[in-house]
C-alpha cells in the first residue's frame, strides 16, 4: 500500500532528549493514532514531519517525495498541521482574513480564495463567525477556526495534535464528526492522544512512543489487548461513557 507518510530511521537529539530509529507509516486514506505520555516525542516527531526540524540521520517521505530544504514549500502544500494550542496558530485580525492567508499565499484568485474560506467555515461549522476577531473566541470555536485555516489549503494530509484537548464533550464531539466528514473526502489522518477513547474508536491503527522510540505500532483491534499500550495511555472508561451516553447533535 503507497504511504502518505513514510518515517524510515530516523534519529534526533536536542539536548538531552533523543528520539532513536523511527520508523512510521501512514497509508493513503488511513487514519492514525500516535499515542504516548506527556514528554515522550509526539508534538518532535511531528516537528520533524513538517521540516520544522531537521532529522539527524534517516530519512522522511510525503507520498513518496524526500522531505528536504527543496522540497519543503512544495510538500507542505499536502500537508495540514493543527497546532494543540490554536493560540499558536491564529493571528489574523478577523476569523475570514485568517482563514484566507493561506489560500492567499498560494496565488488563487479572489474568487477562489472566496469560495475556499466559504467551504473551510461551513465544513467546521463557523460560517456566522467570518468577521468575529480571533481573539474574541472560545477555545473550541478558535480550534474549529484554525482547522479551518487548514482544510482551505485543501491538503492530502492532516496532522492533528491533540485535536481533542481543551474540549468539552459537545465541543469534542463536533470535532470527531469534522474530522470523519474530511476523511471521508479523502484526508489521510495522523493525530496524537493519550487518550485511549479516541485510539479505539477513531483510529485504524495505533503507534505508541515511549522516551523517543516507537514501542508499538499496529492494527488498533490488537493494540488495546497490548500491556505496552495500556501503559502508555491510561485508563480513560469514565470519559468514554460520558461521551457514548451524550447526544449526537454535532454542530451548534
């Protein structure tokens, strides 16, 4: 199966942490857990992913293309990034302004750069929010906005840290039917948790790094009979029957 990501040996260090032979893949139209404690390298490894670090040895490939300093602006074109802060990535002075800086950057004409911000803010839910300042928004409102910002640029793949974090249950669930709804156009799906709700019910498989290694990397069917992973994200019942027993009403 072609892969959307391919992770082949890679080391990193940065002070006194390492991340040690790294090996991960995501295939086309897969979505994928990376799960791990806090500290353990999901948010580096990520880093690397989008050539905001650089490897020391091993190699990265987007849909077979090498991640290098010459082909850094062209792959990431097919890939989104959502930060898990989206106070890190919102700065335009309006919701429809930040939205439309990518489309923007990409040369579109205005009435494609229109049309995309239209189709982002209605595929999220947050049409009525166009002239709201971006800091005049909740923290699930500007997580939906900075997913916007994303899917405008209509990439492949989308890395998503922590997309749940910081939401309440209506918030989550809005963003579990956003997420499945751009799957199902197409998006390859890469996002870490430490949540083990979200591993088994939204994930095709799972990769689990401990202190700069991958220690567990399949099927997720298998992955929650394995002590490895058990250890590595925790006991998260109480959540999971909260969100099962709450109403699916997705959007606002």
């Amino acid at each position: 199966m072609t892969c959307a990501i391919d992770v082949d040996h890679v080391f990193f260090r940065y002070d006194e942490f390492k991340m040690e032979d790294i090996k991960l893949q995501l295939h086309i139209g897969e979505q994928k857990a990376l799960a791990g404690l806090n500290g353990s390298g999901k948010t580096t490894l990520f880093k690397l992913l989008l050539g905001l670090l650089e490897p020391d040895s091993g190699d990265i490939y987007i849909f077979d293309k090498k991640l290098t300093k010459d082909t850094l602006w062209e792959i990431r074109q097919d890939v989104g990034f959502l930060f898990q802060n989206p106070d890190d990535q919102l700065f335009a002075p309006t919701v429809w302004e930040d939205v439309a800086f990518g489309p923007r950057n990409l040369g579109l004409t205005k009435e494609e750069v229109e049309d995309r911000v239209e189709w982002a803010l209605d595929r999220v839910g947050m049409s009525n929010f166009f002239n709201r300042p971006v800091n005049q928004m909740s923290h699930g409102q500007a997580k939906r906005v900075a997913l916007a910002g994303i899917i405008a640029m209509r990439p492949s793949i989308l890395v998503l840290d922590e997309p749940f974090s910081g939401l309440d249950f209506k918030m989550v669930t809005n963003m579990i039917d956003i997420i499945q709804k751009l799957r199902q156009d197409g998006a390859s799906i890469l996002f870490t948790t430490h949540n083990s709700f979200f591993i088994e019910n939204w994930s095709d498989s799972v990769a689990v790094i401990k202190e700069g290694r991958i220690v567990y990397d399949g099927p997720t069917k298998d992955a929650m009979r394995s002590k490895v992973v058990t250890e590595n994200v925790g006991d998260w019942g109480r959540l999971k029957q909260q969100i099962l027993s709450s109403r699916s009403t997705f959007l606002e």
